[in-house]
C-alpha cells in the first residue's frame, strides 16, 4: 500500500500549535527538510504536506499550526488510537541541497521551526547556532527548547535576533538556512544578502500532490518556474526570483 | 474489461484526465501505465507558458479550486522530448492541446499525425486571441471551423471538452455538424475562495476551476443529458472520480470512458485501486447506459 496508516499515539495542543506523534505501521525514512502528506481519506479531500520534528524508526512527531480545516481536525477530531494516512516521504534533503555542510545559523519561524529542529538533530555539527522564533511564548505548553525565542518578549523578531547573533560571531558563518512563511524567508534573505554567506530558504506553498506533477506549488529560480515540493523546498535564495511571487 | 472505441482497444474505462498527473514522469514511478485504459497529457500550448503566480490551489468541501494557468513548455519542446516517454509507456496516449486560434489548434493537430498516439483531446477554454474574442469553445463560428479543419488535417480521433455550460448542448452539436468524433465532459467549473480576514480571494487570480467530489452530481447530469441528444457520441465523463462506485455510476450516466484527475492528487494510487475494485464486480458493462434510461 501506497499510504501508510499511522495510530496517534500522543497529541498536546495549545491554541495556535499541535505537536502529534503517531506510530506508522511501517519504517519510513524522513530527511531533515522532506515533508509527508496528510490525509483523513474523507474531508477535507485534499492531502495536506506537513514537515516533521523527528522520525525514528515507525515513530513520527510533527508540529502543526492550526490554521484550516485539517489542522482543525487534527486538533480536536482526532483522537488517541484514531489513525490518518500518511505519503512520502517528499521532497529533498536540507543536507543534500547545501554545500559548506558546516558552521550554519538556523533561523525558523512558527512551524517553520519544524524542519529545522529535525536538521539540528541529525546534523548538530552542521550548525553553529539556531533561533526559532514564535510570536509569544505559547508554543512553551507543548514543546521545550533552549533556542526559541518569543517576539511579544523579546520585543524583536527573529530574523533582528539572529542578526544581532551573526554581527558578533561572522567570522565563525558560513551560511543561513531559513524556514518560514515567503515574507519570513524574503527578509531573511534582504537581511544577510549583502554577506558573503549561502543563504538558503525552505519555502512554503498550498500544495497540491506533493510530488511536483500538478504544478500547484510554483516558485520562479532564475528564469525556470520549479515547484517547490519536488524541486525544493529548500533553495538557494540568491537564486530565488521573490519578486515574482507579488502582484 | 477489454473493450473497444472509435478502432482503439483499451483494456478499462480507467484513462487519467488532463492536468493534475502532469505528463506522467512523476505518476509512472508511482503507479504502472499497463494497468490503465489510457493517459491524458496535460494541456500543451503552441507557446511556452509560465502559468499563473501562486497561489494556484485552494481546498474546498469536497474538492479543490485550482488556477495553474496551463504551464507547460510548449509544443515545439513536447514534440521533441516529451513524445518518446509518452510512446514508451504502455496505455493508450490521449494529447491535450489548446490553442489561441484555429491556426494554433490546426497546426498541432497536423504535426500530432506524424506521432502513434491515437487521440487528441482539444481544451476549448483559451480565449480566441487572434479574434480578440472569449473562449474558442464559446464561439459557434471559429468552433465549428476549428473542429472542421483539424478532423481534414489529421487521421486520431478528435475529442473536445468542455465544462458545464448553458449552452452545452449548442456547442456540442456544433462539434458533432464538424466531425468531431467524441467529447469529454466535465471540464472544471470556475470556482473561488475569499480569505475572510482580508476580503481577498485566496487564488492570485481569483477565480479558478472547482474540481473533486463536490462536482460530479454536476458532470453525471451534463454526461447523461449529452448522452440522450447524441446517442452515438463517445463520451470521456469525469469530475470527481475516486471510487469504483463513481466509474459505475459515470458509465451508467453515459461515459465511455472515465478520467480521473482530482483523485490522483489525493492518492496517486487511486486509479490502480478502481481497476483492481471494478475486476472484481461481477456485471456487464454492456447496457449500463440502457439502465439509467428505464
């Protein structure tokens, strides 16, 4: 079978984020930076791509914002022992794409954080220092870590904080890899652009197969429209036409 | 299942409609073409097109709206890499086309003759350019020219689709007095989805076309009233297939054969299950039209 049936094992929830782990009925292999597809199989019809915090071995944890009719679901339909379906796992490897492989700030908003929080974990030498930020300290409910940082107390956002980090260690940089909504990556690339750095972003789109054959997910590298779930998500920003995106 | 149409044979009436599969590279790693009764391409223009900026996808009940704005690379670069994969694999090729003009459509049609694939499928929904006009499929006139000189400048069948229009029945005799030798049905409805904490529709364009479950009532209606006033028409029904059920209920409705496009975006392995499924029904596909008339 193509989908993989996965149980719910144990589910936090504060108002705006889910952190879910669910045990697959089979052993799949997530890279840092690939994303599966979510699917109820009833409504909302549509899969839905979701990147994780951590997989090992059948044991799958993501974190997900709640934000439409799925997340919804996910958050307050879906119980212990309940299963979803699950495809993929999509996309390419955040390790693979970059190529210092070493000495890289992490910058990821929301759950743009997930991601990155998987890459610090199966590649902690890649990575120098890591800043995930959040809007206010919520998200401290249902996951911990020592390097998220919370706008509503820090009084700045995320990118300010990492950049105020970098000013004072650059000489130890060799990259960013950022992971966010397009505006997020888009003035994280217009903060670091003017370094010598790689600068890569994660980007993020309304997908439609997750496979990169119903076009859905389009971003313009130099003059090539790629999508972004086959092609990406993670891309070099200085290759990353952000321009077009906007109307 | 085998069965034949129009001198084709195909071995079930499961073919993958225009679009959401792409043109196939991803979907046969996926799923085996040798199990399909055919293979829609996506819809390729004379020109090269970029396609619309994002978003290009939005959920709804039952369904998705999409606005992909026919990317594509253009047919020049489909007939000189895109045709020896399409020929390798093994399932009957049906190629979308769409084109600006009648010009546009004809040459495509006439450089298609020279490939093996056996059908081409014409998407009427780009506007008449060269004619300032709306939708080639909306004007009677060019529509009826078009049909007429692509059918005299090829030997494939010629199939043309379109969406559930008002005037479904006009358009559709009009291509019948041109020689077209069948129809698909549904092409998608216009659909749109306004964010409600911006006022905005979510869609860059705004509108884009309504597919998934929430439109087969709609395709099965327009298969069956087409069906009735031409009898002896092939029809490609589709529209929110992702069962078995549904392939039923659209061969009983009229279809010849039923695409499925949607639900390959759900579950790519979506096809492969209705085939096994409809293997194991045990009744005759032979009069499932006749029943739906009693």
């Amino acid at each position: 079978m193509f989908l993989i049936k996965g149980i719910l094992i144990s589910k936090t929830v504060c108002k705006d984020y889910i952190v879910a782990k669910f045990e697959l009925e089979k052993e799949i292999n997530v890279e840092p930076g690939q994303f599966l597809m979510l699917t109820n199989k009833t409504e909302p019809v549509m899969a839905k791509p979701f990147s994780v915090v951590s997989c090992e071995k059948n044991i799958l944890t993501v974190l997900i914002r709640v934000i439409g009719r799925f997340t919804n679901f996910l958050k307050n339909d879906l119980m212990l022992g309940d299963h979803i379906y699950f495809r993929g796992s999509y996309g390419n490897s955040y390790y693979n794409t970059i190529i210092s492989k070493s000495n890289y700030i992490l910058i990821g908003a929301g759950c743009g954080s997930a991601p990155l929080l998987h890459f610090e974990k199966k590649y902690k030498d890649s990575v120098v220092k890591s800043f995930y930020g959040f809007r206010n300290d919520e998200i401290t409910k249902i996951m911990q870590n020592e390097n998220f940082f919370f706008d509503e107390i820090e009084k700045k956002n995320i990118i300010e904080t990492a950049y105020e980090y970098f000013v004072k260690n650059s000489e130890n940089i060799k990259g960013i890899i950022s992971s966010g909504t397009f505006n997020m990556n888009k003035a994280v690339f217009d903060k670091f652009k003017n370094f010598d750095l790689e600068i890569y972003c994660a980007l993020d789109e309304r997908m439609g197969c997750g496979v990169g054959m119903c076009k859905g997910c389009p971003i313009k590298i130099e003059k090539e429209i790629k999508m972004i779930c086959k092609d990406g998500p993670l891309f070099d920003a200085r290759k990353i036409d952000f321009n077009w995106n906007e109307v | 299942m085998n069965f034949n149409l129009l001198d084709i044979e195909f071995r079930n009436p499961v073919i993958l409609s225009s679009g959401p599969a792409g043109n196939g590279e991803e979907i046969f790693k996926i799923i085996p073409a040798s199990k399909l009764g055919g293979f829609t391409t996506k819809t390729i223009t004379l020109e090269p097109k970029e396609g619309n900026k994002p978003p290009r996808i939005v959920d709804v009940y039952g369904g998705i709206i999409n606005s992909i704005g026919l990317q594509n690379e253009g047919f020049e670069k489909f007939m000189n890499q895109g045709i020896d994969f399409l020929e390798s694999l093994d399932t009957n090729i049906i190629v979308s086309i769409g084109g600006y003009s009648k010009e546009e459509f004809v040459y495509m049609v006439s450089t298609l003759n020279k490939t093996n694939f056996p059908f081409i499928e014409l998407n009427l929904s780009c506007p008449n350019v060269k004619e300032g006009k709306g939708p080639i499929g909306q004007d009677k006139e060019v529509l009826y020219n078009t049909i007429k000189e692509c059918k005299k400048n090829t030997s494939k069948k010629i199939f043309a689709k379109f969406g559930p229009e008002s005037n479904l029945d006009e358009m559709v005799k009009v291509c019948v007095d041109g020689g077209i030798d069948g129809i698909t049905l549904i092409n998608c409805p216009q659909g749109m989805r306004i964010d409600i904490n911006t006022g905005k529709p979510i869609l860059m364009r705004g509108f884009g076309g309504l597919s998934g479950p929430a439109i087969k009532p709609i395709a099965v209606a327009n298969i069956f009233k087409i069906k009735k006033l031409f009898p002896k028409l092939p029809v490609i029904g589709m529209g929110g297939i992702i069962n078995a059920d549904d392939v039923i209920e659209f061969l009983m409705a009229g279809s010849n054969l039923t695409g499925i496009g949607t639900g390959v975006m759900i579950d790519p392995e979506i096809p492969i299950k209705i085939v096994d499924e409809l293997s194991f029904k045990k009744f005759s596909y032979d009069n499932l039209y006749s029943k739906a008339l009693k």
